[in-house]
C-alpha cells in the first residue's frame, strides 16, 4: 500500500503465478537434473557402462540450456515481476533475508560455473574429475533450494518470527522440512520425466530398456518422497489454513478442487512409472509425455494450492495482499489509509466517488481490477446498496477483530454473498469507509 499499484487487467497475482509456476519447472529439473546425472556418471564409470555415461552426456546440454539460460531468465522475471506487482511485499523479503539472499546467489553462481565446466570437459578431464564437478553442481542447486524452501515457507507459516523476528524462526518455520521433503521429491520425478527422453534414444533396445527402468525408478521414488512430504505438509498447517481448502465444507472451495486435481495427478503420474519400471520395453515418445504433462500437472496445482492458501495475507499474520500491515490497523484506522497511501491520495479532487476511488486503489486494486480479472464492477453488479453497506460494516469489523487480536480465520457470511470470502479486513476512517461505498455505488449504477 506504499507504493502505487501496477494495473493490470489480468491481475497482478496471476502473472506472478504464471512467472513463478513456469520458473519452478524448469528450477526444480536443474536441481533434480544435477542429482541425477551427478548418479548416472556416478555409476556409469564405476560400472564402466557406455550406455550410462551416453545418457548423462545426452542429458548434460538440456541441464545447461535449462539452468543456466532459462532458469536464469525466468529467475530474474520473478523479481522484476513482484517487485512491480507488490513492492512492500518484495521488500520485506529482502529486508528480513538479506543474508539468505546473499548465499543463494552465491550457490547459484557456484551452479552455473560448475554447469558451463561440467559440459565445456567431457572426454577432456579423468573421469573421476568430471563426476566430481557435477556432484559439485548437484550441491550447490540442492543449497540453492535449500534457502529459497525456507523463504517460500516463511510466507505461508511464519511461525515464531511474528514474536522473536529472528531470521533462523522465520528459515525453520513449521512446514519447511514438510516444504523440502515435497520439493526434493519433486525434483527427483521432474529430472526423470526430462531424462527419460535422453533415455528413448538410445539404439540399442536392451539399454534403452534399461535406462527407461533407472529413470522410472527415480520418478516412482520422487513422487513417493513427494506424497509423504505434501501429507506432512498438510498435517504441519494451522487449522485456519487447511479450513481453505480441507474440510467437510471448506471456505474456498476452488482450492479443494485443486487439492483433489494435484492428489489424483499425482497418482495418474505414480502409475505410469510403475508402468515403465515395471514394462520398460513398452514405454514411448507419448507415454513419457504424458509423464511429463502428469507431473508439471501435479506440481503446479500445488504452488496453487499454496499461494492460495495464504489468503487473505501476502505474509501470513503479518501482511494483508493489499499490504496493510495487521500491527498497523489500529493507526490507520484513527489516520486513514489515504495518510499512509499517499500516491492513492493524490487522485481524490474532493468528491465522495473520487475519494472512494483513492481508497478502492489503495485498499483492493491490489487484487480486484475494475473490468478484467476479479473486475469489481461485476462483483457489485448483483448486489444492493443496504448489501454493499453491511459488506463493508463487516470488513470494518474484521479490521478492529485483528487490531485487538481476536480475529479466528473462520470467514464471514457477508463476504461469502459475494462468493469470495477471506478478504482483508477493511481499514479506514468512517469517511473512507462511506467514500468506498459510493464509489461502489457508482460502478453498480454504471454498470
């Protein structure tokens, strides 16, 4: 809220999912990726097995291309992205990880000198050397996942660090082992979906059967790891969360529906690598694509589930989505958000819908844009005027219920009118609160 909102008339979340999801399919392979090939070659020169060390070498130039050149790119998209979609958020993240940041990007620059020098030596090093330099690679991208893991976790379960803010509470929150489990997991299958194409080129059937079976192996290992991790994940959520998504009636029921897609993906994926390792001979381009399909499947779904089960905070407990900060609640309701948003300010000429106008910037258009995604004029659309009132009587409410501590993540009936609860809290002096409504008011009479 202290910084002007980027409107964007798919909304600002769902380009950040769009970056973000295509970043961690192809992140999660260079992590898995190195793992995996850092074995093959492992095995390949203890074994002296030709048909091992053709699939690392094959597999080696997609690893390079994906981590070093997309990864890289898409990594540096997710920054410029929420840093323009949610700057305090961004800001938070660096300011209370500065140092987690800093050796993250010291174990990324270590994984790519190691990547680029893993594919520059083949045939020119011992063999030993150049197992070692992947096995170099593999560290340093399993590191870099290991920092990040806490970090993403943090937003959703920041555990201890609301009361100590100490960097190692906010790290070793609740659900970052559960988180890591998941994502190793996650890892192991992507690098043998990708490796299982290296594998279907071998010419020779009896060992491209075998290395069909290896990569089946992993994947089937992979998404066990990964089921076992996604349950203790679950188990490690606060009640409030898991009510979003896992109950007899949960609160969104969007997210249980994609609970259930990224649970019965994840079996579909599960049976297919049983298949292969089972009946290699039988596996082809489409099954493995198929494969493929199954797991980015499975794995977006879940970064689904996770950023949306952190609603209705960027920073659970501590920063709404709009970037209100709950300790604040109190002061901005005796100021006004206009004192603290004061770019949103300057667009008020003095009438009531302008001023409603500043307040819906400063307050909503962090998530509802006015025709296009979450558009605000079709939410108020079918409602009245003595509903929209009690609508915000109700987020008004919810707004001094944090402020005092007493607020349980329940929902509320007047937000699930609108069949969207678990909005933030309304924050405000009573004349931006009457503002907002006209200005409400307005959209529905215009519409």
């Amino acid at each position: 809220m202290d910084y002007p909102i980027w409107d964007l008339a798919m909304g600002g979340g769902v380009l950040i999912g769009i970056v973000a999801i295509t970043h961690v399919w192809v992140s999660h392979f260079a992590v898995g990726g190195g793992i995996a090939i850092a074995l093959v070659e492992t095995l390949a020169v203890r074994r002296g097995d030709a048909a091992l060390r053709n699939l690392a070498k094959r597999s080696s130039l997609m690893l390079i291309l994906i981590s070093t050149v997309f990864g890289a790119i898409s990594g540096v998209g997710i920054w410029v992205t929420i840093g323009l979609v949610h700057p305090v958020a961004t800001s938070a993240l660096i300011h209370n990880y500065v140092w987690g940041w800093a050796a993250e990007w010291a174990f990324f620059i270590l994984e790519v000198v190691t990547a680029l020098l893993y594919f520059a030596t083949w045939d020119k090093v011992r063999p030993r050397t150049h197992v070692l330099i992947i096995w170099l690679y593999a560290f340093a991208a399993y590191m870099s996942l290991v920092i990040i893991q806490g970090i993403i976790a943090f937003m959703l379960t920041p555990g201890r660090w609301l009361a100590t803010r100490s960097f190692w509470d906010g790290i070793f929150n609740p659900t970052y082992l559960p988180g890591l489990v998941l994502r190793t997991g996650i890892c192991l299958f992507l690098a043998g979906a990708y490796m299982t194409f290296a594998a279907l080129r071998e010419r020779e059937p009896a060992a491209r059967a075998r290395l069909v079976r290896l990569m089946a192996a992993l994947q089937v290992v992979g998404v066990l790891l990964a089921y076992g991790g996604y349950r203790w994940w679950e188990a490690a959520l606060p009640d409030s969360v898991r009510a979003l998504f896992d109950s007899a009636k949960p609160i969104l029921a969007q997210l249980a529906i994609t609970r259930h897609l990224a649970l019965w993906l994840l079996a579909g994926y599960l049976l297919l690598g049983l298949f292969a390792l089972l009946v290699p001979k039988a596996q082809r381009w489409p099954v493995a694509t198929l494969g493929l399909l199954l797991a980015f499947g499975f794995f977006g779904s879940y970064e689904r589930l996770r950023e949306g089960a952190r609603k209705p905070f960027v920073i659970r407990d501590y920063m709404f989505s709009n970037g209100v900060l709950v300790h604040e609640i109190g002061e901005v309701n005796r100021k006004g958000i206009l004192a603290k948003a004061v770019w949103a300010a300057r667009e008020n000429d003095g009438t009531p819908e302008s001023k409603g106008r500043a307040v819906f910037r400063a307050q909503c258009a962090s998530c509802h844009t006015l025709d296009g995604y979450l558009s605000i004029r079709a939410l108020v659309a079918p409602v009245d005027a003595d509903m929209i009132g009690g609508i915000l009587a109700t987020m008004r409410e919810e707004g001094e219920e944090y402020a005092s501590g007493k607020y349980i993540h329940d929902g509320h009936v007047a937000t699930e009118q609108l069949d969207y609860p678990h909005m933030p809290p309304l924050v405000g002096t009573d004349d931006e609160v009457e503002a907002l409504s006209a200005y409400l008011l307005s959209l529905k009479a215009s519409h």
